[in-house]
C-alpha cells in the first residue's frame, strides 16, 4: 500500500503511525501535521471499521470444569467467535499497549483488581465502545466510515507545517 513518507525512515515511519493511531483512539483527539493526520486518518477508519463489524460477534460454549470437590459442573462460556478472534489479533498487533491510569484516591490493589481482567484496555475500548458506536451510526446514516475529522489549526510557528486537530467524530 503507498504511503506518504513523512521524511523519515520505514521503521520510524511505522512506529510514528502507530503511535498516533494508537493515541487517537484512546484519547479520541490530537494535535499533528497535516500530513501525519492524513496517514493516521485512513488506518484509523479501517482499524474501527474492522471492529464495527465484528463488535456483536460472540459464541456461547458450553464448557465442563472441575470444582473443589472434584465434581464436573457444567459452565455456558461466551467466548469470541473466529472471525472476532482474528478481528481483534489484527488490531493487537498494530496497537501498542496503553495501561489505564490509576485515579489519584484509588489504592493499589482496587487499581490491580480494577484492571486485571483487562489486558489491552485500548483494543477494549475499540470493540466495546466504538464499535457499537459507528455500526449504530452507519445503519442510522446508510453509510460506513468517516469516523474522523480533521480541523486545520494554521501553520506551527517554528517551521511553518501546518498543524491540524484529528477527532473522532
């Protein structure tokens, strides 16, 4: 796929997309040159489209487990179906991992016990808010993608790039 070189070597390149990329959908918005947000702007769309898609996705199992007592209890287990599955190690392996802050009043352990069943907070975001989200979205409008905007800001003051605010929408 071509791509916009961005003055800069092809591992530097892609460590910068992803950042940005990654950075925009935790936080929803940031500040970068046009044509960085350009970039950001089409991987972006494709990462949420993927979870769009995939977002409702789910299997019910039904799974046997031992208990303490050595007795077979039955468990019904949702678990991701294949698709979702692939779905969701695509867009792991693009995203870095971002770990959730802890609140200023939370202690330690109610910030462990808090995040501990969350892995990758920002792939969690991406299939249990924003997916619903735009797939909600797209069938209200008849449409899929344009989940971000891009407001230009004018030129940095030290090189004169012009500095634009990439949101989603």
């Amino acid at each position: 796929m071509p791509n916009r070189k961005l003055g800069r070597p092809s591992d530097q390149r892609r460590a910068i997309l992803r950042n940005l990329v990654t950075v925009l959908i935790w936080n929803g918005r940031i500040v970068t040159t046009q044509a960085r947000a350009k970039e950001v702007r089409s991987i972006a769309e494709k990462l949420i489209t993927l979870a769009a898609k995939e977002y409702n996705n789910t299997i019910t199992v039904t799974k046997t487990v031992q208990n303490d007592k050595m007795q077979s209890v039955e468990q019904e287990v949702i678990n991701d179906a294949p698709s979702k599955l692939h779905a969701r190690r695509l867009i792991m392996s693009y995203l870095y991992d971002v770990k959730e802050l802890k609140a200023r009043d939370e202690s330690k352990s109610d910030y462990r016990e808090r995040t501990k069943e969350n892995k990758h907070p920002v792939v969690e975001k991406l299939f249990r808010e924003l997916g619903p989200k735009y797939d909600k979205r797209a069938k209200e409008l008849g449409q899929g993608g344009g989940y971000t905007r891009i407001l230009k800001m004018g030129p940095r003051r030290g090189d004169a790039a012009e500095m634009v605010v990439l949101e989603l929408v």
